[in-house]
C-alpha cells in the first residue's frame, strides 16, 4: 500500500517558480516603462521576453528536459539577460531617431535608421550574448549529483538566452521599423533619467579628475569582500524543505523484528501526537530492493506533516525536530533525523545515511569499532554535531559449533557427517523444485523451530554412528553463544567502519574543518588506518575541485576572445575587471543575507560573470563611438576634450545601463521575496546575481570610464611620443 506521495512537493516547488516567473514579468516591464516612458517602445522589448520563454521550452521538450524547479530556475534567473540585447538594440534605435529628428511618418528614413543603428550593436550583442553563454560552460562540466541538479538549469538558460540572441538581431529591429512613430521623448524630458543624469554627471566628472582615487576605493572595496569571504560557511547545497521528516532510530543489533516492531509501533504513536503531525508511518529493517541495506536494528519512519500555517505559533522547523527529539529519547535508542527525497539521494551516492559520514578504513574490525566510539566522542564535542551514531560492527548474536575432532574420532564418526548434519539440519536443504506457471519454487527441509531455536535444544540434535546408536551433537562439539559482526563493509579493498552525524547550527565546510583538527589531536589512528569525509561534505569537495579547473580555463577563454576583439591585452584585461568587481556585490549580498557558499551560490556567479562581461563590452563600445565622434569632430583631441567624449559615452551608456540592472533586479526580487517551497535552494542561487548586478552597475558606470580614460590617454602620449621623433 502507498503512503508516501511526491505529488505535492512537486507542485509547490514549480508554482513557486510559475508564480515568480509572472511576477518578473509584470516587473520587468514597469521597469521599461519607468525608463522609456514611450508605450511602442515598451512593446519592443517586452513581446521578446515571452517568445524566448516559449523558445526555451521549445528547445527543452526536443532535449527531453522536464519542467521542474532547477529546470525553470534557469528561465527565472535569466530573465534580465534575456531582455538586455533588446534593450540595447531598442534604445540604440530610439537615440538615434530621437537625436536626428527623424519624422516617424517616414517609414522609409525609420527604417534606414534602425538599421544602421542595429549594425552598429548588432556584433556587440551577439558577441556578449555569446560570452554569456561560454560562461555557463563550468555548469555543465559538473558531474555526480550537482550535475544531475544543475544540468537542467544550465540547458534551459543556455536555449533562452540563445533565443533571446537571434530575436535582438532579427525580430526587434523589424518591431522597432513598425513600432517607433508618434511623439517621442528626449531622455532629458524623462523626469527620472533626469534625475540620475543630475546625479551621474558630478559622481563621473569627479571620478575622472580623482582617478586614483576612484580606483583606490574600488579596490578596497574589493580587498574587503575577499576579507568577508574568508568568513562565509561553506555547504554544498541550501536544504530544500520537502515538507516532511524521516526519523531513522537505531538500535542494539541484536535487536529481534519483533522487538523493532514493538519500538517502531511506540515511536509512531509519540509522533502522531504532536499536532504539526497529519500521519506516520514506519518500515522496521530492509525493504524488499537491493538500493535499501538498512539492518533490521534501523527503522525508518516518514512523519508527514500538515502545512506550516496548521502549526502552534511561533514554532520553526528546526524547534518542532528538536522537540521530537526530545520526546523519542528511549534507552538504547539513537535518533536520526533527515528528509526522505535527501535520504535516498545520499545514500544511493555516497551509502552514508547521514548528512555527513566520517569513514575509517583498517583491517580488523574490533580495531575499527574502538575507533570508530573514540572518533565519535571527539566529534560529538564539536558545536554543530547532531545525532552523532558510531555504527557497532559487533554485538550480533551467533551460536559458535565447533567439531571436537577427539570425540568424534572416539565414535567413530567422521567429521563431514556432523557438518552435513549441521548443515542441513539447521540450515536448509533443497529436496525439489516446483512448477507454477512460468515460476519455480524450491522446496526445503530442514529441523523444526523446536529442535533448533536454542543451543540446548541443538545439543540433542543425534548424529548417527556407524554402530547404528545416535550420538547427541553435545558430545561431538562444542556448542556456545558468541558477539559476531552485524554486517561487514568494506571499501578499495579495506574494511570500513562509519560514524554518522548531521549538522546543524552552523554550515558543514567550518564543522568538518574543526572536526578534522580535532580527530587529529584527540584521536591518533595507529598505522595502516585513516580517515575519511563522505556525504555532503564528499559531493562539495568534488564539484569545488571541478569547478577549480573548469572557471579559470573559461575566463582564459573569455579572455582570449576579448583580445581577439580589441587586439589589446590592456583592452581585455579592462573588459574582464568587470568579473572581479561583479564578484564583489555579489559576496557582500551573501554576507549581509547570511548565506553559505555552497554550489548554488557558485552557479550564481557563474550567471553573473558572463553578463558582467558582456554589459562592460557594451560600455566600452559607447566610449570607443564617443571618442569616434569627438576625433572627427575636432581632428585631434586633448586631456580635456577627451574627458568630454569619455563623459558623452558614459551618458548616453547611462539609461540602457540602468534599465538592464532595474530589470535583473526587478527578475530577481520575486524570488528574494518568496517564501514558498524551493524558494530555500533559489534565494542562494539568485543573490549573488542582485548583489553583483548592484556592483557591477558601479563599476560599469563609474570605474570603467576611469579605466578607459587612462588606457585613451597612454595612447595618446604614445602618439605624439611618435610623431615627435618622426619629426
């Protein structure tokens, strides 16, 4: 009989991002119309938004990808991204109308100009997009479970942004050609790009004029997130609260079924009394499947509980275990506590029932069993350590027939007619098989319960003589009780012992940290033994091992593409500061929100760095065109008429700026706000996105002009350096 339904679970978690997904909508498109203030214009970059959603799920039913809550989270989380080249490409357009006075009845001058204002981006756009794009690699490099998680995520973003990339260059400029006309409205007349120019004009000419400084504090800004980061815990993944507990107890191992069953009954009727309780229901030993090698001594019970706004006031999840706890502390019992999806994940990864697993590896299994208690002690004194349970290799209970040669030689009886005795006997014995349809059935004999059920009554069990007389198996062997193992494991080669623990209170990566120091100290292993980390702390070691090699060869890439395109190391290396300074935001985000690092946060920088890169290559783009313009203007330009062309870029860059952070802010704020199931693992990947989106608005609109300015201004010295000894 079924008890147990995901259903549920699964439809919270993608209402959740259904329901964010809207909201980012409705957003995203206050957001243009607070900027543009042109309702055709709105459209322009609004109708794209939807049709790369619709592409992206085209592209995921062909993948054979499912929606589900990693899946969409990767549409949500690329929302603002996928709105930017239209953005740009709309803007561009609407300047350029504006500026030249073109008459929107016109259609034929409209549509010239839009075009030759797509050309001008249209490389631009592509060439960012595609950075964005080659960021995301390292997601995909991830293996085990982060990857099975983050694959989804990847694919779906990758397809939406791709989409949005061919739209920008095809669909919205057609849109511009039909959708531009009526009055338009200089930026200045905008009473909010109004404001920001009165404030952005002063803030830029003092950071061109305080150049150092500016950099300075940049720098220092950047120096102090490092400094908080070396603070910052570290798991591999935020929990996601599937709405209901497993409690998994553990017993003695000579623990009979009938005795497990007894306590499992008591255990669920503690549960079931705790009204936040709906039902439990309790499974002692092993299911009938090869994946679950739980001994009879571990049960698992499945507490499902009723939905948060059902329970006492003022009671957390974390108050409401910790009270069960409480109540189901029984002699001889060690609780653990863990959720059911999670349980069966770590265990069909790592084979640790926990959320952290100290392994020990040696060749004796009493050996391993002493230090498998001491090591257990040791951490149990570590803050953090939670249902700590060293697993007991012995304690089973065994009945030990040992052949005394003498006595049997004595009778006359060889040995091998005793150990057939024994054998079959106690054992069993296959007599025949049976035929019921297409299935067989062995048939077995063996000794009644009453003659096998104690080591008296296997004592009298007669062994036949070649004299004819039954010779009780008493007076050819020795019978007796002993301790044997419960179960052996072993791992490479070498038995294992295990202690199992969870964590709670603090983050994993600082508890193992402080446990190993501790174990090292207080709990010497003597040679051919050792230790190790498994469970959550075994999966964050590999994806960070991974992404150790993968994130660096991509921004090497990255970097090789810029210098492709500007032909300067200078002008890549500028273009990249803005990954450096992106990071920044993202980890003062983390800090003040008191988030962990774990692999979610590290794909949401992966997001952040690709469009980083790509807003700061538009930016320069601006500032190159300016400084165009300025040349052939006034032929040769000076310190100053150079900060003025660097000024007129920076202006011009300032409203298509703004409006792609307000509209990766406004894609991510429903998310922050959102309290609902998934909302635990999204909240991570999506804060370091808004927090380096805020600093990268900073360092795009304040600190790369500087930057620029000053790679400008080498250039023109080198110039007239030149021209001087020519001359």
């Amino acid at each position: 009989m079924a008890f147990y339904d995901r259903t549920q679970l699964i439809q919270r978690a993608t209402h959740t991002l259904k329901r964010a997904l809207i909201e980012e909508l409705i957003l995203v498109t206050l957001a243009h119309i607070l900027f543009l203030a042109h309702f055709r214009s709105i459209l322009i970059v609004t109708i794209p938004l939807p049709l790369a959603v619709l592409l992206a799920f085209l592209f995921m039913n062909y993948a054979g990808i499912s929606s589900n809550l990693m899946s969409l989270s990767g549409i949500a989380i690329a929302i603002g991204v996928l709105v930017d080249a239209g953005i740009v490409v709309t803007e561009n357009a609407f300047r350029f109308i504006e500026q030249r006075k073109i008459d929107p009845t016109n259609r034929r001058l409209v549509w010239q100009t839009v075009l030759e204002s797509t050309r001008l981006v249209g490389r631009p756009i592509f060439f960012s997009m595609a950075i964005i794009i080659l960021a995301f690699v390292p997601v995909f490099a991830l293996t085990g479970e982060e990857g099975k998680l983050f694959h989804p995520l990847a694919f779906t973003k990758t397809f939406a942004v791709a989409g949005a990339t061919v739209i920008a260059v095809t669909l919205v400029p057609v849109l511009c050609t039909l959708l531009l006309r009526g009055r338009f409205h200089a930026e200045q007349a905008n009473p909010v790009m109004r404001a920001f120019h009165f404030i952005y004009r002063p803030v830029l000419s003092f950071a061109l004029n305080h150049r150092v400084l500016t950099v300075s504090f940049a720098a220092l800004l950047f120096a102090g997130a490092i400094f908080l980061a070396t603070g910052i815990g570290k798991e591999f993944m935020p929990p996601l609260n599937e709405g209901d507990l497993m409690y998994m107890p553990v017993t003695d191992p000579a623990i009979s079924i009938d005795q497990a069953r007894v306590i499992m009954s008591r255990e669920d009727e503690i549960l079931k009394n705790f009204p936040e309780v709906e039902w439990a229901v309790g499974k002692a030993g092993r299911a009938d499947t090869s994946t679950d090698p739980a001994p009879v001594n571990m049960n698992e019970t499945i507490v499902h509980l009723k939905p948060t706004e059902q329970w006492r006031a003022g009671l957390t999840r974390e108050s409401l275990i910790a009270e069960m706890d409480e109540k189901l502390r029984l002699p001889g019992v060690t609780n653990i506590w863990t959720q059911p999806i999670k349980n069966r994940i770590d265990m069909l990864s790592t084979g640790i029932r926990s959320q952290v697993g100290i392994k020990i590896f040696g060749n004796d299994l009493k050996t391993l069993e002493a230090l498998s208690r001491r090591v257990a002690d040791v951490v149990r004194a570590v803050p953090g350590a939670k249902d700590v349970y060293p697993e007991q290799i012995s304690g089973a209970p065994f009945i030990d027939i040992r052949v005394n040669r003498t006595a049997a030689a004595r009778y006359g009886i060889d040995t091998r007619t005793i150990e057939d005795a024994i054998e079959k006997g106690i054992g069993e014995t296959n007599l025949s098989v049976t035929i019921e349809g297409r299935r067989r059935f062995p048939v077995r004999v063996r000794y009644g319960a009453e003659f096998r059920g104690s080591p008296e009554a296997l004592a009298q069990i007669p062994i036949g003589s070649p004299t004819g007389a039954p010779v009780p198996l008493a007076q050819l062997a020795d019978i007796s009780e002993v301790q044997g193992p419960t179960m052996i494991s072993s791992e490479n080669g070498l038995l294992r012992g295990t202690v199992l623990l969870n964590v709670r209170g603090r983050d994993v990566g600082s508890f193992v940290d402080e446990a190993k120091n501790a174990i090292a100290q207080q709990a010497q292993l003597p040679a051919g033994y050792y230790v190790e980390w498994s469970g959550e702390y075994e999966n964050q070691q590999r994806a960070r091992s991974r992404l150790l090699i993968v994130v660096p060869i991509v921004l090497v890439i990255i970097f090789a593409l810029l210098y492709i395109t500007y032909h300067s190391a200078l002008e890549a290396a500028h273009v990249l500061l803005a990954v450096p300074f992106a990071l920044t935001g993202g980890v003062y985000l983390l800090w003040l929100l008191n988030y962990n690092f774990s692999v979610a946060v590290w794909v949401g920088f992966i997001a952040l760095f690709g469009t980083a890169v790509q807003t700061a290559v538009v930016m320069v783009i601006y500032l190159n065109e300016a400084v165009e313009r300025k040349r052939d203007k006034l032929g040769d330009l000076d310190r100053a008429s150079l900060i003025e062309a660097v000024t007129e870029g920076a202006l011009l860059r300032l409203r298509p700026k703004l409006m792609t952070v307000s509209t990766v802010v406004a894609s991510l704020l429903p998310i922050m706000w959102s309290t609902s199931a998934g909302a635990e693992v999204m909240k991570p990947l999506a804060t370091p996105v808004l927090g380096g989106m805020l600093s990268s608005l900073l360092h795009v609109l304040i600190v790369t002009p500087v930057i620029f300015f000053w790679l400008r201004e080498r250039e023109m010295k080198k110039e007239r350096a030149n021209a001087a000894v020519e001359d």
